[in-house]
C-alpha cells in the first residue's frame, strides 16, 4: 500500500501531446496532471479516441509530450537522450498490448527473453521462473500459434516482465479474449499487483476497470474523473 513517505513512481504535470493531422492539429491530450503511488492499480477510461493510449505511450515512454513535465520512477524524462530514454523504457516500465504482439516463429521461452536480446545477461532461468508465475512453464517449447488467446496474452505479461520494471502498462489487454480467458488475465495483474508492482491499465471493459483501485476519466484529452475505489 502507499504511504505518505513514499514518492509518486509516475508524475505528470500539464501533459499535453499535440499531433498533426494534415494541415489540422489533434490536441490528442490537453494539460493531464496526475500522480501514481507505488503499488497503485490504475485503469483509464473513456470514450474511443479520447486520448487514452496516447497517455499511456507518453508514460511509458515510447512517445514524448509536446509540453508538460513527465517523471517516471523519479526521472525526469524531458531531456533524456535517446538512449537514456530507451534504457528507462527497458528497465522501468513493461508494456502489454491488446494484440499480443509475440514473434511467430520462437517458442514461448524464446518470446519472454526477447527483451533481453541485447543485454548481454542470461535469463534463462528468471524466464521460466516467470512462466512458472503466469502458469505456462509447460508451454515454454511451444509457439504462440499453439496456444490459446489467454496464454498469449500471459507469455506476453511474462516477455513485459522480464528485465524486472515497478510499472506495468497494458493497453486493452482483455480486448481480444474472451470473458474467461480475460478474468484470468486480470488475475494476473491483480495477484502482481499485490507483490508490488504499479499498474496501469487502458480498457473499455467494466470488470477490468473494477478491479483497479483508482479509475482516471479521460474524454477529449483531458483528465475528467480521477476515483480511488
Ligand atoms: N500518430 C497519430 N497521428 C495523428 N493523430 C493521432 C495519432 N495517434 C492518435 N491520434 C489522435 O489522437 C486522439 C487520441 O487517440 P488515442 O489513440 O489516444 O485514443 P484512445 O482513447 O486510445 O482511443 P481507443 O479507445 O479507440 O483506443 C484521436 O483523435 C486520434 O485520432
Ligand atoms: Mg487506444
């Protein structure tokens, strides 16, 4: 749980993300401040093309603000070079999409040591220890093609994992499963959560939403509602 000593891992004051369309500009997010303690489970809500990946992405870091201040597991991010911004991505943060995004042609084991691809360390071990958290060490050989849409979506929670951030972020994890296999998934950020780990989760789903135990609002690029539940 949070306590009152303890500093926000995610910071972000008057974030704003501006993309041109064309001739026209897309205020995609306008001036979002918020903070998020170290061991908060956040979902973002609202409306399709409200802004919410956009937040997300700025957060983790694989896209920059066009004005605000964004501290991110208490760096400031405005100003990193490129590949200070890219090993604070790599170590600080873990990204879950809705579409899986696994490689087809390496097994299960192989997909969770992707990210590790260039560090130079051997993971072998941390890897199937992970699978062994998410419940697939016995698909560690397979490919993704065997396996089913919950299991892609947790060789993928356990590839995020692997280089050990304090934030996970998923962007409608449970969009493409189906209402089993997408409990189970929530599970899995509910039971990592508590041991820890800050969560951030992007969904239209009702029950995904409830599980979190704050739900931030965003409609038309601005923060509307921001509920601890
Ligand atoms: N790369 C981009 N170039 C131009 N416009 C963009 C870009 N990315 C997003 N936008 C626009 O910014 C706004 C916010 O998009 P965003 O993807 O963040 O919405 P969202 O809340 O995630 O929607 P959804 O629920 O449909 O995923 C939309 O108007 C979108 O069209
Ligand atoms: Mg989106």
């Amino acid at each position: 749980m949070a306590t009152t000593t303890e500093k926000p891992i995610i910071e972000a004051q008057n974030l704003s993300r501006e993309y041109a369309r064309g001739p026209e500009h897309v205020n995609a997010l306008s001036n979002v401040s918020f903070h998020v303690m170290p061991g908060e489970m956040t979902a973002i809500v609202g409306p399709s093309g409200a802004g919410k990946s956009t937040l997300l992405h700025l957060i983790g870091c694989m896209d920059l603000p066009t004005s605000g201040s964004l501290h991110i597991d208490g760096v400031d991010t405005a100003g990193l070079k490129d590949r200070q911004l890219t090993r604070l991505r790599r170590d600080s943060v873990g990204f879950v999409f809705q579409q899986f995004g696994l490689i087809p042609t390496l097994n299960v084991l192989e997909n969770v040591l992707m990210p590790t691809l260039f560090s130079g360390r051997q993971e072998a071990a941390r890897a199937l220890q992970l699978l062994e958290q998410v419940g697939l060490a016995h698909r560690a050989k397979h490919r993704p093609h065997e396996l089913s849409g919950g299991e892609m979506q947790r060789t993928a929670i356990a590839r995020a994992l692997i280089n050990s951030p304090r934030i996970l972020l998923a962007d409608e994890p449970t969009g493409n499963l189906d209402s089993a296999s997408g409990a189970e998934v929530l599970q899995l950020f509910k039971s990592l959560n508590s041991k820890g780990l800050t969560v951030v989760l992007v969904t239209h789903n009702e029950s995904a939403a409830a599980t979190a135990s704050r739900r931030m609002t965003i409609a038309d690029g601005q923060l509307v509602a921001d509920i601890r539940q």
